[in-house]
C-alpha cells in the first residue's frame, strides 16, 4: 500500500477514537465494567472461533519459520483463552481510576486543591505475537477510560480479530462506542510508522509490545510520548545463604516455565561461596531439561554439556531454552552485573540472609525487584492488576505493570469562593 492508501485507511481510525475517547472518559464505572464482563461472556462463547483462528495463524507461523518460544507465545489453547477472560473480569472487579482524588488539601486563603486522575486519551498499542495482548490491552484501556487503537503483529492477525470481535460485542451491549477498542485493518508494515509519526492529531500515547527492534523503532520514530520497555534481561542470583531446594525450584521456574515471556531469567548468578554445594544441582537441573546453559570457565566445570558463553550473552534477552550462568564474588558483585549488563527489568535473589536480602532490593535498580520468588512473576495478573499492557523499564510516568492506574494521568481540580490573587 502507498503511504497515500494508509492515511485514508487510517486518519478515520484516528477520528473515530477522539470521538471515542470523549464518549469513554465520561462513561460511568457500572457501564465499562457492564462492557469488560459482556466481553469476558463472548470469549468464553466464541472459543471454537478463537481457536480455529489461532490455528490458522500457527499454521502459517510453522511454514514461516518462527521459532518454538515465537510459536509458543501466538499459540492459543481453553486454558489460555478462558485466562483471558478470567482477567477481563478481574479488571472489572478492580476499582475504577477515572475521577479518583490522589491528594487533596486546603490552602490558607481557603482554595481547594485536589490531584484527581483522569484518563490519558487514546493510546496507539503496537505489538508482536501474542494474540492475548489484543484483550489485555483493550480491556485495560477501557476500565481506565481510553480509547484504544490495536495494531498486532501480521503473524497473529487472525486471532486478534477474533479476539477484538469479542471485545466489540462488549462494547455493544454496554452501549459505548465500537470505536473505544479498533484494530488496524491491515498488516501492512507501514501503517505502524504511520502511527508513530502521521497521528499525532489523534494517538497520545504509544506503547510498544515485542522485541528489541520494535521498541527501538518505535522510541525512535514515535512523535508522541512512549510508554514501553527495551527489552527483559532478567537475573536470578543465588546467594551463599540460599536453601538449595529452594534455589533449584525458583531457578528452574524462572528460566523453564515460560521461556518466550518478558520475566523469564536469561542470567543466572551464583555466589563463589556456594560454588561447591549449589551450582552444580542447578546447573544440571537446566541441563536435564533441556536448558542450553552458556557459563563461564567455573560453571563450564561443572558439566561438560554446559557451552562457553561469550561477552554479548550476558546481554542477550533469548526468550528460548537458553541461559547465561556465571559464578560472582557475593551480593555487591552480583549488583555490579546487573547494573552493567541488565535492562532494568526484573531481577530476583534467593536467599535466606535479610541483609543480603535487603541490599540486592534496595540497591539493584530495575523495575520489579523479588527475594526468594521466581521472575515469572513479573505480570500485571499476578501484581493484583487483571491484566497488564507491558512491564515498562521507564523511569518516568509509569515504571513495572502498566496496568489501569498507570494508564491514566492526572489534572489539579481547585474550587474556590471568589478568591482572587493580590500583590
């Protein structure tokens, strides 16, 4: 399509969500949340569509050569599909942001101030693979009183218009626009540039959802404010007063469970002190199910299946069956890595000193910090949230899940009884 083709495409995809937008911001809570539960009721009706949908799109993403952990993410099953709409009702269960006051306060001359929250517009969502996202995004955006324009990965299409018919469905038994949460209509490439720079009349906020690539593309094309993260190179460090079993669970958890999420663990550390008691049971734990594990010389000693890793994996965010494991000198060594090869996202200690402890979380700084829990707990459903659009690495706005709160801003309300400002 010629740049032309997309802007007549797109600028009414654009329009109808402003329009949207000021319908939702003034929407009551019982009306969103009437939406968000009618839509969690068509997810649960519209499996067989789903799923033949997803079929289609995993088909083509085998003839197209993505990877096991690229597969496994697009991939849909009953389970996946009634969690999504488990999560829909856990948004509408949530309190709803929209009007809250955050602070409040009375000056002298007898002015009331209030911070009250109050949504961001329309937020532009670009994201890769996971078909899930079309309804967590939609449905964050909705409860926190934005419109939402989707724009999902080719690979995943089908899916995610199956999904969106879902959440269209809520839209109309609520009454509220269809326009509230639009997919792009199309897979070309170029509509995602046209979101980042040919829609700022429209789109206030992008967040980006994938790889590296896309995100860099996207930090760097955007011309509206970016909420999104770079990437999730996640450690767990294993310190000299950790519990063995507890170790070899959490370990194997963080890097096994799910390796192609933004949480899972990438590097693995261990304390020189434990080097003869613990490395060896971990390691080999990830070896024998079928971990690649890439160590430097002490954790190569340990097992011959275990490959040299070079200097760009302690960098490297592999979402497969791939981990980085090196041996450091205590707590403050373990800190210094992650501070030099880390991306701020989430790092986890085991151990059962409360200093340790407490200095690894006070002083490692990334977005989620845990002692004694695995990675994968770095997910907007497990913090409480539903749902999340994405863990953002930012250091402004919004920092860890990006849930409903983080999807809304703020404006300073004052009442007064005829003050006026003198010299």
């Amino acid at each position: 399509m010629t740049l032309q083709d997309i802007a007549a495409l797109m600028a009414p995809v654009g329009r109808a969500a402003v329009e949207a937008a000021q319908v939702l911001a003034l929407a009551t809570t019982e009306q969103k949340n009437a939406a968000l539960n009618a839509a969690a009721a068509a997810l649960r009706a519209r499996v067989p569509e789903i799923l033949a949908a997803n079929a289609h799109d995993m088909k083509a993403g085998e003839a197209a050569g993505l990877s096991a952990a690229m597969l496994d993410r697009l991939k849909l099953d009953p389970a996946r599909i009634e969690a999504m709409a488990r999560g829909v009702e856990q948004i509408a269960a949530l309190p709803d942001p929209v009007g809250t006051v955050i602070t409040e306060r009375e000056r002298p001359n007898g002015l009331r101030i209030q911070q009250v929250r109050v949504p961001l517009g329309v937020i532009g969502i670009i994201y890769e693979s996971r078909p899930n996202v079309t309804c967590d995004a939609g449905t964050l955006c909705l409860k926190s009183g934005n419109a939402a324009i989707l724009r999902g990965g080719s690979e995943s299409h089908r899916s995610s218009t199956a999904i969106h018919a879902c959440l269209a469905d809520g839209l109309r038994a609520a009454g509220l626009p269809g326009a509230c949460i639009q997919l792009v209509p199309t897979t070309d490439r170029a509509a995602v540039g046209y979101m980042l720079a040919g829609m700022t009349d429209s789109i206030d906020v992008i967040v980006p959802r994938g790889g590296k690539s896309l995100v860099a593309r996207v930090q760097q094309e955007a011309r509206v404010p970016v909420i999104g993260h770079l990437e999730g190179n996640c450690h767990v460090y294993v310190d000299r007063a950790a519990d063995l079993n507890m170790a070899r669970a959490i370990v194997r958890n963080a890097k096994l469970r799910r390796t192609g999420i933004c949480g899972a663990a990438e590097t693995l550390l261990v304390d020189e002190c434990c080097l003869a008691t613990h490395l060896a049971p971990i390691v080999r734990d990830l070896l024998d199910a079928g971990c690649e594990v890439r160590g430097d010389a002490a954790v190569q000693a340990v097992d011959p299946r275990v490959r040299p890793a070079t200097e760009d994996d302690w960098y490297t965010e592999y979402l497969d069956a791939v981990i980085a494991a090196k041996v450091v000198s205590g707590v403050d060594a373990a800190i210094a890595h992650i501070a030099k090869y880390g991306s701020a996202h989430t790092e986890s200690i085991v151990t059962d000193d409360p200093a340790a402890a407490e200095r690894f979380l006070t002083r490692v700084d990334s977005a989620i910090v845990l002692h004694n829990a695995s990675t994968q707990f770095a997910d907007g459903g497990e913090f409480g949230m539903g749902a999340e659009i994405g863990i953002s690495t930012d250091r402004f706005h919004a920092r860890g899940p990006v849930g409903v709160e983080q999807l809304t801003s703020y404006k300073y309300v004052v009442r007064g009884r005829g003050q006026v400002r003198v010299p």
